[in-house]
C-alpha cells in the first residue's frame, strides 16, 4: 500500500565538468569553454566559434562542480539525502548523462581503493550498511543487489554465468509497483565486502570498448538495483515493512561516429546508444514542456525502465558531466539543454509501506515457522529425556530469549542424542548379558535396539540440518544497532553530522543567493528614483541595452537550436540508410538462398507481442504435444 502523500518534487539536476586531458591540451587551443559559479549554481559557456561581442549562454542548476571538486562533496550535497529518502521507504534514482569520454563512471564509481576518490556507489553502499548499523534494535533489514546492462537493445543479466549466451530478459509492468525485470537475478548482501563482491562480478561481465575519445568506453547502459527493506513495530503493535528502492545508473556516452571513429560492431553499438538516448531526450523534453498528453517510455528499454524515475514514483538526481575542450561545444550545449530542461520534471513520490512483494515478511514467516519446529523438537527432546530420567516437565518452568534459545537448542538436542545412545547401549549390554532370555528373542531385542539406534540418528541429522537452514535464514536479515562495521564509534557519527550540516547549509545558501539573483531586477526598478530627466534617460536606455543583449541571446538560441535539429535530423537520416542497406542486404539473401516455401513457413510463424513491442516466433511444436509425445501418450 503506497502512502497517500501525493506532494511532487522537481528532479534535482547537478553539473560536473571535468578538467582538460593531456590530449585535449596539445590538440586544441589553450582554455577551456566553461565557467562554473559554484556560489550560484551557475554554468557559462562560451562558443569557440563565436566573435567575441556575441554573449555567453548561462545555465542555473541545483549544484555546479567545476574540475577541482571532490567527490565526497558531490556526495555530501547533492546524493546523502537522496540515499537518506530510500532508507526511509522511496524509490530513488542517480543517473549520470553526458558525453562519451565526461567522466560519467568516474562520478558514479571511481577508484574504489583510494577512499578520496571512491564514486557514488561505493558511498552509496557505506551509506546503506552504516545506517542500518546505526539504527534502533527492533528494526530488522533485508538487503537485496541486481545489476544488469541494456547492450544493443537488449537486457542482460549481469550476475548471471550465463547471461553472453542466454536470451534478453523481458520487462513486465505491474499495477503496484512499476516496470520491473522479469527473472532478474537478486542476491542478498549482508555486509559492505558482499555487495561491493556482488558489483565486481557485474562489472567484469559489462561491454565496454576503446574509441578515439575515450580508452574505456561504456558500451551499454548500467542499472544496479538496491532493495532495502525495513520492518519495524508500529503504533499498533504490528510489524510494518517499508521498501526503498534505489536505482543506480552508469548511461553510456552519446558519441558522434566522426569524433569516435568507430567503425563495424562499434558503429552498431554507438548507433543504438544514440537511439535510446535520443528517447530519453524526448522523454525529458515531454515531460518538460507539460503540455504533451503523451510520453513516448515505450520508445527504448531504457526509458521504461526509468519511467518511475521520470515523472513518477521516485525521487531523482541527475548528474549532468561536460567536457571542457573547444572541440566538444556542441555536445557539451546539448548536455546543459537536456538538464536544463529536466529541471522542469514533476516526480510524484510516496513511501513504499507494506507493499504485497516484499521479501522480508517472508523472511520472517519462514524463520518463525522453522523455530517453531526447533522448539517442538527441543520440547520432545526435553520430553523424553525426562520421562526416562523419571521425571516430569514443565513446559513454562523457563523461558529463554531468542539468542539463547537457538544455543540451547543445540546443546539439548546433542545431549539427548548422548544420552539416548548410553542408554541403548546399556540395554543392549543387559540383553545380551540375560542368561535365562531364548537366543531368537534376545536376537529380536538387539534388532529392536539397532533400529532405534538408527531412527536416533536420522533425527539427529534432520535436526542439525534444520538448525542450519534456521541459522541461514536468520543470518540474511539485518538487525539494527548492530554493529556491521568495525570502525563505527562515536567520533565517526558526530564528523558525519557536521558534514551534513555544513552540505546543508551551502545547499540553502545557493538556493537564497538565486532567489535573490532572480528577485534583484524587480527590486532593483521599484527602488529607483530619478532626480533628472536625464538620470531617467540613462537608466532607461541601460535597461533597453539589458534587454537588447537578451533578445540577441534569444535569437541566437533559436539558431542554435535550428542547427542542432538540422545536425540530429542528418545523424538520425545517416543512421536510417546505414540500416537501410543492411535491410536490403538481408532481403537480398532471403530472396537468392532460402527458398519461398520456407519463407513462407518463418512468416506464419511470426507473432507480434505488443508487450514487448517486437515481433517473435511461435514454438515449431506446441508445449501440448510435447509434453504428450514425453508419457508416451497420442490421440491421433
């Protein structure tokens, strides 16, 4: 059940520019093309080409980091709250967008060895884990991992062995909660080292590829998933689960085949790239103008994917990466255009509470129910031990806590076993000692033993595997104030918190200094006096020149953007013939080397799944028939 806040939020766009590479230095002119305003919040780019009267375009965002900037502060400001929102029961989504060769995977992992340089998503996971270390003793954790890459159109599973080989996953939606990847791999990390393990082995499966821009170039889009569920006692005494949902994404770069120089499988790859992220520029653009009934999600994978993260139930940060060389103006305009306009986006977020697929309350049924049965099997234990000893038990004579319990289950059950078996073998020694008993009964006796022997055993072991399926169980939930990682202390808590408050405090000083920045011109005219006809005349025509050099920065804006719809109209045309051809190619062997009745036979077969958006072929034997020709059955 979602919560019915209904309250929306922008999405919060940050701009990091990277600083000049060695190569970019000795091929092009000296000086970069961008300014940043960290006070304000502020972009101003300069065009290369342009005279110099012609003014800069400037670009106001929610945060601005220029070259210098670290990537802790990054974090701290722009990322912890969102984080801070999915522990609390969101939906959260970062995604970095940019340029190929910006520094997109460098924002959104880093060096994960040097503690300075570590990205968003090793933060991400401190964050998660020191939480949950911090938290309140009646709150228990499910932590869950997926990750899986978008490579050629098609979804592929990256924690699975197999996922080179096997087909591309399908998206399915669901009413409650969003799109979703049907059987995507879900591993459940207990610690920082498990989830940090889980991401490695992703990592080591991703495409990635040189191009003249960039030496490790991201060939596909990267999604890593976090589910963090949390149940925690409430007002009226039951427990109620709430599920934050955190959305991880490493886009690939858009990339011009002139710049790229990619030729063959390359082409292919970066011409798909360009295709889903021209449909998330439509879906932002959509979305922004607000006055379009329709928002094309269906247009790539990647777009329905992030349809809860655009315009939906989710809180998101966009980290928009330029580069700074005069070579790259035109990428980095359209980069500032997109999160500029993305800026405009409305999300609707709720919190997650008792949803019906979280994982947890299972969690939970499975391990009370395996208790119950170590309970009942202690209790019998008890039972017997005492009615051979003589006595007998009272059930509610102790109670133990549950820690103690699962101990005491142990050592119980292995003394009753000892016990048992003592006691057997003495049996067994006094049957075969009784002089006066017949050798066929004392035979039957000792057979009757041997048995009992054997069943005390096979209990033994079902108990021990049992306890071991319990403690499994048990060991993959989270409980809060526990301490998941060594150097949590005190000094640690209070260090974090001043970091916190100091993000805070320069977060509300840069949204008051554009306040006042946008205020300033109104205030500025209703607070000036003339005391001459020509001090008038002056302050009018200062303010005529301010709003000629805004109509010319309008109407360069406008051939700007002319000229890159004319650009985007030629790729899109180059990119259309390219395929063209390789049509043509195609049905230029279907018609010369597969015969017609065999065409014939592949078209019949064909069927459109709308669901999927494509078409697919039908089974040559129906799942029926198979399964009648397996039992050998036919009703011909």
């Amino acid at each position: 059940v979602m919560s019915k806040n209904k309250s929306s939020e922008s999405v919060k766009v940050v701009v990091r520019c990277r600083p000049l590479s060695r190569k970019e230095e000795s091929s092009g002119p000296a000086g970069g093309i961008v300014q940043m305003d960290l006070r304000l919040g502020q972009v101003i780019l300069r065009n290369p080409r342009a005279p110099p009267s012609e003014p800069q375009k400037t670009f106001t965002f929610d945060a601005v980091y220029d070259a210098n900037s670290k990537q802790r502060e990054l974090y701290d400001e722009s990322v912890r709250p969102l984080i801070d929102s999915v522990l609390a029961g969101f939906n959260g989504t970062i995604f970095a967008y940019g340029q190929t060769g910006t520094g997109k995977t460098y924002t959104m992992q880093g060096a994960w060895l040097d503690p300075e340089k570590r990205g968003v998503i090793p933060n991400a996971f401190d964050h998660v884990f020191t939480h949950i270390s911090r938290s309140q003793s009646d709150k228990q954790y499910l932590v869950r991992a997926s990750y899986l890459e978008i490579y050629l159109e098609e979804i592929r599973d990256l924690l699975d062995p197999n996922h080179t080989n096997a087909r591309g996953l399908e998206l399915r939606e669901n009413p409650d909660t969003g799109v979703y990847v049907q059987d995507l791999t879900s591993c459940v990390c207990k610690s920082i080292k498990e989830i940090e393990e889980v991401m490695n082995v992703g990592n080591q499966a991703r495409a990635v590829g040189a191009t003249d821009m960039n030496e490790h170039s991201s060939r596909s889009h990267a999604l890593f998933l976090i589910t963090v569920e949390c149940s925690q006692p409430g007002p009226d005494g039951r427990k109620h689960i709430r599920v934050g949902r955190l959305n991880l994404v490493d886009l690939a770069g858009s990339e011009r085949q002139a710049k790229t120089g990619v030729q063959g499988e390359r082409l292919k790859e970066a011409a798909k790239i360009n295709l889903s992220l021209s449909a998330l520029g439509n879906v932002i653009s959509a979305l922004a103008d607000g006055r379009s009934g329709h928002v094309p999600y269906r247009d790539s994978k990647l777009t329905r994917l992030l349809q809860d993260s655009l315009g939906g139930n989710a809180k998101t940060v966009m980290v928009a990466t330029l580069g700074p060389a005069p070579q790259h103006y035109d990428e980095t305009l359209t980069t500032l255009r997109y999160a500029n306009r993305a800026k405009n986006i409305q999300n609707q977020p709720r919190v997650n509470e008792d949803p019906k697929d979280a994982l947890l309350r299972e969690f939970q049924r499975e391990i009370a129910r395996l208790r119950a049965q170590l309970n009942y099997r202690k209790w019998r234990s008890k039972q017997k031990n005492e009615q051979m000893e003589g006595e007998s038990w009272d059930g509610d004579r102790e109670k133990e806590t549950e820690g103690e319990e699962d101990e005491e289950v142990e050592k119980e059950a292995e003394e009753y076993v000892k016990l048992e078996e003592q006691r057997l073998e003495r049996e067994k020694e006094a049957i075969r000692g009784d002089e006066y008993m017949v050798a066929e009964e004392k035979q039957r006796l000792l057979g009757e033993k041997e048995r009992m022997m054997v069943d005390l055993r096979k209990e033994q072991e079902a108990t021990e595997q049992l306890t071991a399926k319990y403690k499994a169980m048990e060991s993959k939930l989270l409980v809060g104030g526990k301490n998941i990682i060594d150097h949590t202390n005190e000094q640690q808590k209070m260090l974090e918190m001043k970091r916190q408050e100091i993000a805070e405090q320069t977060r509300n000083e840069r949204e008051i200094q554009q306040q006042m920045l946008a205020q300033d011109e109104e205030t500025l005219e209703l607070r000036e006096t003339f005391t001459s006809l020509q001090q008038e005349v002056e302050a009018k025509t200062k303010k005529l020149k301010k709003l000629y050099t805004k109509l010319q920065c309008i109407k360069a804006e406008i051939k700007d953007v002319n000229d890159e719809h004319v650009k985007s109209r030629q790729e899109l045309e180059q990119t259309q013939n390219e395929l063209t051809r390789e049509l043509k190619f195609k049905y230029l062997i279907i018609e010369n080397f597969i015969p017609p009745e065999e065409k014939n036979k592949i078209m019949n077969r064909l069927i459109f799944d709308p669901e999927e958006d494509q078409w697919k072929f039908q089974p040559l034997v129906p799942a029926e028939s198979v399964y009648f020709e397996m039992h050998g059955l036919n009703f011909y």
